[in-house]
C-alpha cells in the first residue's frame, strides 16, 4: 500500500473519529427488544396474544449486566447514540489496521 495513501485514509478516519466524538453523544451498549405481558386482564397481550415491545440498553459493567429501559419517546435518539458509538468503534479499530500496515512497512525497510 502506498505510504501517501495510507496518510490521507489515517487523517479522513481521524478526522471522522474526532467530529463524532467531540459531539459527545454516543453510548456504550446494545439494543435489545424485550417482549411481555402486562398483566391487564383486558389488554391485547392477554386476549390476542401479542405482547408489548420495549426497547432497552444491554450494557456490561465490571463482568455484570445491566440492562436498562428505555421510554418510547427516547428509542430513536437512543438508537442514535448506540450506532453512533458503533461507528466510533469501527473506526478505532481501522486506525489500528492502519497502524499496523505502517508498522509492516517500516519493518521491511529496517528503519525501525
């Protein structure tokens, strides 16, 4: 790979990394839809069979579980802010390939 290249893919992932980070909004989690019964006598999930949907943050902290609930008025900016920190992740992650080829590259050159 080209040394020029892989500077200016390094400098793009960076600087998209540091716009979606300096925004400050991001979460560490995953959705996950969790289905239950009310318990309403006369409600559709008892009657119909169809549960209720809501949405919650799985999120690990110190080898536990948490899982935390999320109201209906909050899914979309949640949802959001949990793809948000994905991206975030994948970037990181391309940084560090290219950091590694660099690496490579020097290596092979001996200039290391």
């Amino acid at each position: 790979m080209n040394r020029k290249y892989m500077d200016l893919n390094l400098k793009k992932t960076i600087s998209y990394l540091i716009r979606l980070v300096s925004k400050g909004k991001f979460l560490r989690g995953n959705p996950v839809i969790m289905r239950r019964v009310c318990g309403n006598p006369n409600c559709r999930c008892i009657l119909e069979g169809k549960k209720h949907e809501s949405l919650y943050i799985s999120k690990n902290k110190g080898g536990e579980r948490k899982m935390i609930y999320v109201p209906k008025r909050l899914e979309e900016e949640v949802r959001e802010k949990l793809n948000t920190y994905q991206k975030i992740k994948k970037l990181t992650e391309r940084i560090s390939e290219i950091n590694y080829k660099e690496l490579e590259l020097k290596k092979k050159s001996k200039n290391v």
